[in-house]
C-alpha cells in the first residue's frame, strides 16, 4: 500500500467513492464519519489529511485549525470540501493546503491529492 490518507466526511456515499478512488490508486484510506472518532483514532500516522466543513458534531474548518496547531500534525498537508462554504470563507477560517467544493471533479481531486502527497 502506499500513502496513507486520512478521510473526515459524514456522507456515505461521499466516503464510498473517495475510498474506491483511493485505494484504485494504490492510496491507504481510514474514513471517519464524526468528529469524535477522527480524534480517537489510534496508531494513525497519516501523509494527507481530507476534511469535510459540515459534520454532525462539529465543523471541519476548527478540526483543520487543531491541527495545524498541534506540533505532531502541522506539517500533514489537509484538503477541505465543502458544498456549502465558499472558498473565501474557507481559506480565512482554515490554512488547509488545498480547497475543493462539492460537487467536486473526481480528477481534480485526484491531482490535489497527488500535488500534495508528491510534491
């Protein structure tokens, strides 16, 4: 396998197709649904980061914030979505690497992602 990538979205059938594109790219994917589960993950050591804005038990935009204050994940690269948020108001709340609305082009994913894990 190969990089590992790290999934906070609360849709299912969002999750079903970023994993099946993930792991078709030979990516490592763990998907959390809520909040409370991405913090309790064990053992995870990711390469990128993907956060959805909207869950239903926090926001995206203040778990992106945790992290890149906490010294032992600043550096892991984060890619927020989002249906509702603007890019605007994303990029002010959070100092994600990368930014994609929902509905979202399944090869512009794909090419951020890579931009990121391949610098």
């Amino acid at each position: 396998m190969g990089k590992n990538i790290c999934v906070l979205e609360d849709e299912p059938g969002i999750i079903e197709i970023i994993e099946i594109l993930l792991l078709e790219e030979g990516y490592k994917v763990e998907s959390y649904s809520k909040v409370h589960d991405f913090f309790s993950r064990k053992g995870s050591s990711p390469d990128l980061f993907i956060l959805d804005v909207m869950l239903p038990d926090g926001n995206g935009l203040e778990v992106c914030q945790l992290l890149k204050s906490d010294e032992a994940t600043k550096n892991i690269p984060i890619l927020m979505m989002s249906a509702h948020a603007d890019l605007p108001q994303m990029t002010r709340a959070c100092t994600a690497e990368e930014y994609v609305t929902k509905p979202f082009d399944i090869h512009v994913l794909l090419r951020k992602i890579a931009r990121q894990l391949n610098p």
